[in-house]
C-alpha cells in the first residue's frame, strides 16, 4: 500500500504521515483490547492497567509473554520490598513469641518460597510450556497465602497490624494478572 502512495503522485508526505497515524493508532487500539480482556478479569482492574501500561516502552508494542516476564519483575521488587519489611518486624518485636513466630514463618514463605516460585515461572515461560504456566504462576500466591493465613487450615490467621497484610495484598494481586495472561497463552 505504501509502495502504491509513492508511485501515485497526488499522495504527498502529509498523506502517509495521517496513513501511519491510523495504522499506529489501530494497532494501540488492538492492544487496548488485549487490556481489556486481561484486566476485566482482575479483582482490581485500575491496578491491573496502571500495572501493564507501566512496562517500559509501552503495552502497545508488548506481547502476552513481555507482559508476563514484566509482572514477574515487578513481582520480583515487590517480593525485596517485603522480605526488608519482614525483617524489620522480626528485629522490632524481640520479646513478643507469637509475632517473631509469624514473621520467621513468613519470611520463609515470602523470602524462600515466592522468590523459588517466581524462579519456576520465569524458566517455564522461557521454556514456553503455557499449559503449566498458571499452575506454577498460583504456586507464587500460595506462599504468600500460608504467610499471611497460616500454614494449617486450623491455624488463626495471625492478627498482624503491620504494614505487612497490605504488601503482600498488593503481590497477590500482581500474582492475579500473571496467571490470568498465562490462562490467555495457553488457549
Ligand atoms: C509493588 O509494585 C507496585 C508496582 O511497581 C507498586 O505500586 C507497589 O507499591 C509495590 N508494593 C510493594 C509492597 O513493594
Ligand atoms: C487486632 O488488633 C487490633 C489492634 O491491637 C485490635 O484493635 C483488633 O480488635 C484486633 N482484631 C482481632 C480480630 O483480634
């Protein structure tokens, strides 16, 4: 088409500059509807676009498997961001038995077992095998589960008014959009 406006002399440079808009804007609007799809199915949808629009370099130019590897970044800095906080509550409560109990448990969870399941998910996208994508991705939310609800269904969830309950809300919330896109790559 392009070929076709250089050959036909009525088209000048200010007709292939509107062409070009309309191309970029068709395909911004193509992965509009990507977003869509991807963050109506989001608990928090307004997280879920400010998340993807904030990869580097744009979602316009992003496939499903960059917008993954982004959220596990971000899950990856998220997952830092907590272990510091976690061990700052262990050293803040020397004396109190039940909470240096909790936060030891969850800085296991959270320091060894999500960064281990952020490391599986991230060698399972690579090697592109989408069908076990989500189960592994679900596997990142269960450590970060047993932290904040205990390890046993018996257990009382600890009542921890730190800053902790909030962090780890927003991680599973990241954790959300990675499985819901790695159900979108395996259809
Ligand atoms: C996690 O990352 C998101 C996106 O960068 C940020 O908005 C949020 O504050 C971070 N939360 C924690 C606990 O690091
Ligand atoms: C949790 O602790 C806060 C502050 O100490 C207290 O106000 C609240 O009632 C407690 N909640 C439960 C369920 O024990």
């Amino acid at each position: 088409m392009i070929l076709k406006f250089h050959d036909d002399p009525t088209v000048n440079g200010f007709e292939i500059v509107v062409f070009l808009r309309l191309v970029w804007w068709a395909a911004g609007k193509r992965k509009g509807a990507e977003l869509d799809a991807i963050c109506k199915q989001s608990k928090n949808p307004t997280f879920c676009f400010n998340l993807l629009n904030s990869i580097p370099g744009g979602a316009t130019d992003a496939n499903l498997v960059d917008l993954v590897q982004y959220a596990l970044d971000v899950t990856r800095v998220n997952l830092t961001t907590t272990t510091k906080l976690i061990k700052r509550l262990i050293r803040r409560n020397p004396n109190d038995i039940e909470a240096r109990d909790h936060y030891t448990l969850c800085l296991n969870r959270i320091h060894q077992g999500a960064f281990d399941a952020v490391k599986s998910t991230e060698a399972i996208l690579k090697s592109r095998e989408f069908y076990i994508l989500n189960s592994i991705a679900c596997g990142i939310r269960t450590q970060i589960d047993l932290c904040i609800d205990g390890e046993s269904p018996s257990d009382t969830p600890y009542n921890d008014t730190s800053l902790l309950p909030a962090y780890a809300s927003v991680i599973s919330e990241v954790v959300e959009i990675i499985v819901i896109i790695s159900n979108l790559l395996d259809k």
